[in-house]
C-alpha cells in the first residue's frame, strides 16, 4: 500500500510538471515565469530552495551524530543567504530585468568574467543537485526493503525529476512546488504530533538532547576552531548567493516588493521548519533507543525513515514520505533547471558565434538540462562509492561560488570603482590561492576555501584600483 501510494504521488508530480509545459512559449517563461507569480507561490518557492533532502535526511543525520554546531552551515547559514539576499540582493537586480544571474556578471564586468563565473556556478550545482537524488534513491531503497539498490533509486530519481523540469522550467517548479510546499508543512506537522504522543510531548525530546550535549553550538575556544566555524558559515551563507536558483526564484515574482519580501520571508519559514526532523530523528532515541544506536554505526540518515517505517501506522507513512518525496522534488526540479540554465545563456551562447532565434534557446537551455541531469547522476553514483553524505554533498557545493562569484558580485553591485580589471584579479587570486590549499593540504589549519575567499577580496580591491574603469 506505501509503495503505491508513492508511485501514485509521483505520477501525479509528473502530471503537474507535464501540464506547466503548457504554459511555456518563450525562453523567459522558462526561465522567469514570465515574471508573474504572486506572494506565496514565491515565498513557497524560496522555502523549498533550502527545504529538501539536506533538511530531512542530511542535517537530522548530522545533529545525531554531532550537536547543534554541525549544523552551522545549514540550517544557521542557508537561512541567513535567503535573509540577506532578500534585503540587500533582490531589489537591485530584479531592477535589472535579467535572464540569469550571470547576466549580471557581463553587464558589470565583460564576457570573460561571465563566462568563468558561469561556469563556477554550473559546477557548484553538482553536489547539490546530485544530494537530491541521492536522497531519491535512498528514499526508494528503503521503501522497497532493498529491492530498488541505491544505485538503481539515484537513476530512477534522476529520470522522474528530468522529466518534469524538462518541458515545463520554471512554470514547472512553481505549480509543483506550491502543492508540495502544502503537503510539506501539513505532513511534517502531523507526524510531529503524532510522534509527540510516543514521545511524551516535546520537553523530554529536547531534556534527552541537552543531556547528550546536542545542543553545544559554539567551537572550543581555540583559532582554527573559530575560524573553521565561521568559515562553515561563509560558505553557505555568503557562497550559495551568487547562484542562479536564488536568483530566478526572486526574479520569477511580478513586482520588486514581492522579490523581496518573498525572500525574506521564504527565509524565515525555512529556519523555522527546519527544526521540525531535527526534532523527530532525535525522538528515535527515546522511542526506539536500540534501533537509533545500531542505525548511528551504519548510516546516521538512516534513523528518521527507519523510525516512520518501523514505529508508525501506514497512513503515517504515506504522510512522511509523501512529504519526504515533495521536499526532495521541489528543491531537485530547481536546482536542476539553475545550472542548465546558467550555462546555456552564460557560457554556451557566448562561445558560439552563431545567433540563437528564442525557439533555438529554448531547446537548447532543455537539451543542457537533460545533459546536466546525466552529469549529476554520474556524480551522485561516484559519490556512493566515495561514501559521501548527503551533508558533505551540499558543505562542498559552494566553496567555488564563495571563492569566485560573491566578491565580485557584492563589490558589482554597491562599489562603483568596481571594474573588469578588479573582477578578473579577484577570480585569479581566489583560485590560485584555494586550489593548491584543497588538493594539496585541504587540512590545512585555515579551510581553504576560506583563504580563497580572502584572497578574491583581495584582488578586487587590488584590480579595481589599479585598473581603469571599463
């Protein structure tokens, strides 16, 4: 009954995708919307840029396994990026009325940083997209008792959320993210009410966790330990706003409050929810002690489905992973379309010399999706070998937009000595100085990727003043 209720469910995701199609004329429907849609769609949207298999399965794992202050890059960081893009990042260039983020980057800067800082963005999106289909595939494994292998869960996930983001864009990701964002918030809900009944309510959850130290939250006291934090920090937080998902999400409301305000409170609600499994997996531990410890050795991700699987009613289980499904839906559909996107208008036109009709855009952004979702999906499979959580999928996401894109976007946008020159020295600085560190010595005292970060600034100071305006 729970595996046909889920085939049902993605059927009907696929239906949704599919229909949204219907909608798509042009290569700005497919990327912006048209630039219509209201105050919940976005906030729904901007909530489910965050909400997904990191949030249920992955930070859950980590705070058992750890205490509050693995968690500093997500949820601390990924809430604070929305927070701050909405307040300091939204307006200014939802004024610009561009197609992607990246256009940004060669209107300020020039082709050349457009087409580097493209390209960071595309990779970026690897691990990410890649910890949803993970996240998929460990989803399908453990509904069928392990008749679906991970491996075969990661193609299959890849192939259902291909399908609806191929045709569909960002009409797509808005028409099913706002059913899914429904069934989210009332499935999680629910299930935390009926968890709290075994539990004895919320209080002893949270008396156990204080008692096993899992709400430490700050670094010994000691320089790379701090420094180690705040870098965790930065790279969430600062590295994953100069990324195109953000960004279209802000840009797909019909007015500049409404990117905004949808931001900032999409934001909000997430660090909000994202609260919600941290509590259910750690009830595990006073409802079925012995399972939680045996799953901690193995597979920490694993306590929170195990615990719906074994512990709840069916009807609870179609609830759970119905809202599991929805969440890791609605944040792969969106960051699959990003990445394509990004590199069909910011590195992929550019190099060609041949001029696109809006009918040949449009196949080609759809042709780069299904081309990136293989990529992922080839990522995702090597990762598995790797034996790399979901957790360290999406921490090392954003370590090249951190080290790349977010100095030359900041100083873009509100320094006006700001010029090709600095934009090109800070991309050189940054990379010359964080990839010998990461390859080299990635336990280098300070994280390199945070040294990289620095040296960008560098650079964009150093270019920019150095350098004549373009």
């Amino acid at each position: 009954m729970l595996i046909g209720f889920v085939a049902l469910y993605l059927l009907l995701s696929i239906a949704l995708g599919v229909f949204a199609a219907t909608k798509v004329s042009t290569s700005k429907d497919y990327v912006t919307a048209g630039r219509s849609l209201p105050m919940v769609v976005v906030v729904a949207m901007v909530f489910a840029t965050w909400f997904g298999a990191e949030t249920v399965l992955g930070i859950p794992g980590t705070f058992v396994d750890e205490n509050l202050g693995g968690l500093i890059s997500d949820p601390f960081g990924a809430a604070f990026c929305l927070i701050f893009f909405g307040l300091f990042f939204a307006r200014p260039l939802y004024k610009r009325n561009l197609l992607t983020i990246g256009d940004f980057y060669r209107d300020r800067f020039g082709r050349n940083v457009e087409i580097a800082i493209g390209l960071a963005i595309a990779i970026s999106y690897l691990g990410w997209v890649s910890a949803q289909i993970t996240a998929l595939g460990l989803v399908l494994n453990v509904l069928t008792g392990n008749l679906i292998s991970m491996n075969a869960g990661i193609a299959i996930g890849a192939a259902i959320i291909l399908i609806y983001t191929l045709f569909g864009g960002m009409w797509s990701v808005a028409i099913t993210t706002f059913v899914q964002m429904i069934v989210i918030v009332l499935g999680l809900l629910w299930i935390s009410s009926m968890v709290s009944d075994m539990t004895g309510g919320v209080a002893p959850v949270i008396e156990h966790a204080q008692a096993a130290g899992k709400f430490e939250f700050w670094p010994d006291w000691d320089l790379a330990a701090i420094v180690t934090f705040i870098a965790g920090f930065l790279t969430m937080g600062l590295g994953s706003i100069p990324q195109q998902d953000v960004f279209q999400r802000a840009n797909a409301a019909k007015n500049e409050k409404i990117a905004v305000w949808g931001t900032v409170l999409g934001g909000v609600a997430y660090f909000a929810f994202a609260a919600i499994p941290l509590y259910l997996a750690y009830s595990a531990f006073i409802i079925a002690p012995e399972m939680s410890a045996q799953l901690m050795e193995t597979d920490a991700q694993l306590v929170l489905p195990n615990l719906i699987l074994n512990h709840l009613p069916v009807y609870a289980q179609i609830i759970f992973f119905g809202a599991l499904l929805s969440v890791i839906m609605s944040t792969a559909s969106g960051t699959l379309l990003a990445p394509a996107v990004t590199l069909s208008e910011n590195v992929i036109r550019p190099l060609m010399a041949h001029r696109f009709k809006d009918e040949q855009f449009l196949w080609l952004m759809r042709g780069t999706v299904a081309l990136f979702a293989i990529l992922v999906t080839v990522y995702a499979l090597w990762s598995q070998v790797q034996q790399t959580t979901i957790h360290q999928m999406v921490e090392s996401a954003y370590k090249v937009t951190l080290v790349m894109a977010m100095v030359p976007l900041v100083a873009g946008i509100y320094w006006k000595r700001a010029n090709n020159q600095g934009a090109t020295w800070s991309i050189i600085f940054g990379l010359v100085v964080w990839l010998p560190l990461e390859f080299i010595i990635p336990e280098f005292p300070l994280p390199p990727h945070f040294m990289g970060f620095i040296a960008a600034i560098v650079g964009m100071i150093a270019g920019s003043l150095i350098g004549h305006k373009k």
